[in-house]
C-alpha cells in the first residue's frame, strides 16, 4: 500500500528535519514544494522581471522545469522572498499543481533505484489543498523567535552572513505574507496533528509523529 504523508508549517519549524525521518523510516519519495515556489521566483528575477507580477509569474511557473530544482541559489533568502511573493499569485498555485498531485500519486524510485512506499511532501497547502486525502497529516510550527534563531545559525554553520534581527523580520514578513493570502493560505488542516517543536529537538519530534501514524493504523 502506498501512503502520502503532508507536512506543512512555516519556515524554519522542524519540518525539512522531521521529513527527513519519516522519508528515510519509511522508504519514501520527498517533495520539498517550496522548492517549486522558489524555483518560479528565482526564474522571474533572473529574467529581470517583478514576482508580483502575475503574467510573469505564471509563465515563469509554467516553464519550470524539475531539473531548474537542484540550483543552490534557491537557499537563499532572496529567492525565499520571490517565492513567498509569487506564491501568493492563484495563477501560479493553480500551475503547480499537477505536478505535486502527480509526485504523490506516482512517487519516483528511491536514490537506490527500489520502488518508494509512497511519498511525503512538505510545504504550505499540502494536508489543505494538494493532497486532502493525505492518509497523515502534520501541521509542524515553532514560537517566530526560535525559528528565527534556527534560521540564523543555519545562514552561519553555511559560512553566510546574517544578522539576527533582519533575519526575524524577515520571518515575520513572510509569516504574515503566507498567513494572509486568500489563495491557499497557511492554515492547519483540520485533522492534522499539530506539532510545536518550540521545545521538542528532533528526536522527539519524530516520536511523536510515529506515534500519531501508529494510532492510524
Ligand atoms: O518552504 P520554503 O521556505 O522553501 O518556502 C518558500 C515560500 O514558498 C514560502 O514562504 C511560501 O510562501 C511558499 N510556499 C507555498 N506553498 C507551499 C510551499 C511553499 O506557498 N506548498
């Protein structure tokens, strides 16, 4: 039987860690969709372009293509901003859609070439609007503070620059930007288990999400 886990949540949660788990527990094929989103913004600057701009959005989200997924200047917090500009554009989600719809319903094969035992993708709207029927849902967040930290230290270990309180205001904007869009707003979904990993590391974070999808079986 093949099974989608939806993780959703703001930056910096624990959601990339926690999937981590559950796709290497689990022999699963992860989707990190804001890669997708970050893809389109990162597309629509490079062509000197405005990610508020809906025609240049949109066609920059319906020329991706999955290999443009792989360039590192994705991390950065530029591309975060794009990203978090385009996705607010109904246009664009309505773009990307069928291809997260289709990387649930027929995940890739494993790195090892065996087949994957279903997929686990981690975003915004996943439990809400791309995968509903999702047989688990996980709703993952963290006080704004020690997300902001989180991300910090992670810009440093990185050998970046940063300063703390940019990098908070940062979270903030885009929080309040994700939070407030009419399309597909960041929002738990109703059967989601809701996760603060404000004071959880890792561990425990992945204890309980095994125990939640133990429960469901
Ligand atoms: O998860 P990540 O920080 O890479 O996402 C970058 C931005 O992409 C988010 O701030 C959000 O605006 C957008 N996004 C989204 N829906 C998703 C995934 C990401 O709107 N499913």
């Amino acid at each position: 039987m093949s099974i989608v886990i939806a993780i959703d949540g703001p930056a910096a949660a624990g959601k990339g860690t926690l999937g981590l788990r559950l796709e290497q527990h689990f022999k699963l094929a992860k989707l990190d969709t804001g890669l997708l989103y970050r893809a389109t913004g990162f597309k629509v600057l490079s062509q000197g372009g405005d990610p508020e701009d809906p025609a240049q959005a949109e066609a920059a989200a319906r020329a991706l293509d999955p290999a443009e997924l792989n360039n590192p200047e994705l991390r950065t917090d530029e591309s975060a901003q794009a990203a978090s500009k385009v996705s607010a554009i109904p246009g664009v989600r309505a773009a990307l859609l069928d291809f997260q719809r289709n990387f649930a319903q027929n995940p890739p094969k494993l790195a090892d070439g065996s087949a994957a035992q279903g997929a686990i993708l981690d975003g915004r709207d996943i439990g809400t609007t791309v995968c509903p029927d999702a047989e688990v849902k996980l709703f993952v967040t963290a006080s704004t503070e020690i997300r902001a930290k989180r991300r910090f230290k992670e810009l440093r270990d990185r050998g970046l620059e940063a300063i703390y309180a940019r990098v908070l205001d940062d979270m903030k904007e885009r929080d309040a930007r994700d939070t407030s869009r009419s399309a597909s707003p960041l929002v738990a979904a109703a059967d989601a288990l809701q996760l603060d990993t404000s004071d959880m590391d890792a561990d425990q974070a992945f204890a309980a999400a095994l125990d939640f999808i133990a429960a469901k079986n």
